[in-house]
C-alpha cells in the first residue's frame, strides 16, 4: 500500500485521509478578518456562557432546579461553538486548509452530541416550567434534585449515543469522490454531499426515524408552554404573573432560536463552491445561539440580573477594599 499527502491507495482505488476546508475568499485580508471576527464572537460567548455559569454556582438565590438546567446549557453552548470555532481562527491566521480524518470525525461527534444534548435539556426545562406554574404545589414533590440529576444524565447520555451512531453511520466507509469540504468547517451537509451512496441511504434513514422522535418532543413542548402560558394570564396578581413570564419567556425564545438555527442547519441547500452566501448560514447556526443565549438569559430574567449585580457589587467592593488596605500598608512602610 502505497501513501500520498492526502490519499491512501487499497485495492485499486484511492480514499481520503484528510479534507481540506474552503475559505471564502483567497484573500490574505479576507481571511484574517474573517479570523478577527470569529475571534470576537468566541470571545463573546465564552465570557458570557461562563459569567452564566460562575453566578449560578457562587450565588445562593439561584440554586434551583430551573438554573441547574440553564447552567447545563451554558456549559453545552461553551463546548459546541470551542469544537468549531478556534480550529477555524487558527487555520484563517496561518493560511492551513487541511483537517484530518480523525479530527473532522471528531467534530462530528461533538457538534452532533451538543446539540442533541441541548434539545434534551430543553424537553426537561419545557416540562419543569410546566410542573412549577401549572401545579406549583406539588412543583417539590415531583422535580427534586435527585429527579434533576436523573434527568440531565439522561439528556447527556441521549445525546452521546446519539451522536455515535450518526458519526459511525457517516465515517464507516472510506471517502472516495473528493475530499473537498466547501465551508469553514466538517460541516455534516457536506460530509454527507461527499460520502457513499450507502452511507447516505443509512444517514436517510436515520434522520427519519429523528425526526419522528423531534417532532413529537416538539408538539410536547409547545404544548406545555401552551398550558404555561393560558395559566399564567389567569393569575390574578400581576407581580405573580410577570415573574412567571421572566422565567418562561427566555427559554421559550431560546426554544425559537435553537429551532431555527437547525433548521437552517438541515433545510438549507448544500454549496458545491464556497462563498458568503454558504458561509453566515453556518455562523448563524454555530456561532449565533451560544453568542446570544447568555444575553437572552438576563435580558427578562430579574432574579439573573440581580445576581450580577450582587457579584459585580461584592467585586467592587472587595477590589476598593484591597486598594486601601495596600494605601495603608504604603503609608505605614514609609
């Protein structure tokens, strides 16, 4: 067996071992502009995603089952656009198109797991807002911590093995017509445009059989908002009902926007050349609700902005105080 740079031969055809990713433009400028601008979306996100995450472990207030999920999402939009995200900066600065088979697998997989992992996380939020507005007297009974442990383990655990059939499904045949991938990254469209027949009628299949199982967790969870909502504009008190909608309304529009961003992931057309028109559909649906879904969590969230008003408080403070006690120690040394 015989190996070149980016193929190996067996038994009188030729496979692929690494892809290459295309860029939008050749252009030197283009492309460390298109790096810059990843670059501060990622930095968005992160800072966002883990200020989410340090108010919810650090602050007392919000030690509940709601924000135990919200912190689980946070950590999930972390993880999926760091799988994406720095190997394309990267490649954009030093002028690097390749990625190998293995890492691009790896993409896959993590790309794939996240986001079933988040859709599942949002069946469980979808149905602990239903049981705390709906029946909020047996709201302790029914979602204790125990059941709030169960159930992120189950989303986690979905979604791994999720995602390990859809990636062995779309890695188990060697790639033989091209090893051209026409985005910023192993982009499953594409993956899918350059596989085998077989690999493609195995993944049809498997997306139908998803489907059936999405669209009945998407008719549970708008059903459950559904009830949520008709509940709440009954309540009679309107501080009641307005903390009722402060809670809901950040996860139903982070529902919305996770349902479209896929959307435009699954029913948008697969490019066969690069271009700006192939690439801000992709960064919509990686970059956009990791950006955004810390920003969506305090903009009506009141008990989320009071949080980051007390640790930004509680640092303020505790820097003013570390100030004088240096100015006093100064002042005693001289």
């Amino acid at each position: 067996m015989g190996s070149m740079p980016y193929t190996q031969k067996m038994d009188n055809f030729t496979f692929f071992t690494e892809f290459l990713l295309m860029d939008v433009s050749s252009s030197r400028e283009l492309q460390l502009l298109q790096s810059l601008l990843f670059l501060l979306i990622y930095l968005g996100a992160l800072t966002g995603n883990l200020t989410t995450i340090t108010l919810i472990v650090t602050d007392n207030h919000l030690h509940s089952p709601m924000y135990f999920f919200i912190s689980n999402l946070s950590l999930i939009d972390l993880c999926s656009i760091s799988a994406i995200v720095p190997k394309s900066i990267v490649n954009s600065m030093t002028g690097r198109k390749t990625i190998s088979l293995r890492d691009c697998a790896a993409q896959v997989f993590l790309f794939i797991f996240l986001v079933c992992t988040e859709f599942a996380f949002l069946v469980v939020m979808a149905y602990d807002r239903y049981v705390a507005i709906c029946h909020p007297l047996h709201y302790g009974l029914i979602v204790t911590p125990r059941m709030c442990v169960q159930a992120a383990g189950g989303s986690w655990a979905s979604g791994l093995i999720y995602s390990a059939v859809h990636t062995c499904a779309m890695f188990r045949l060697p790639f033989t017509k091209t090893n051209v991938i026409q985005q910023f990254f192993c982009e499953i469209p594409q993956i899918l445009r350059i596989s085998s027949s077989d690999v493609q009628f195995s993944e049809l299949v498997i997306l139908i059989i998803s489907f059936c199982l999405v669209l009945a967790c998407l008719v549970f969870m708008l059903t459950s908002y559904i009830t949520v909502f008709s509940t709440v504009l009954k309540m009679h008190s309107m501080e009641a009902r307005n903390k009722a909608f402060s809670t809901c309304s950040p996860q139903l529009a982070i529902l919305f926007l996770f349902v479209i961003s896929e959307s435009v992931a699954l029913l948008g057309p697969t490019a066969n050349k690069a271009s700006l028109n192939n690439l801000l559909p992709a960064m919509f649906y990686t970059m956009l609700p990791p950006f955004t879904n810390p920003i969506i969590y305090s903009l009506r969230n009141r008990e989320m902005n009071s949080a980051l008003r007390r640790m930004l408080t509680k640092y303020s403070q505790f820097s003013v105080k570390d100030l004088l006690y240096k100015k006093v120690v100064k002042n005693n040394c001289i």
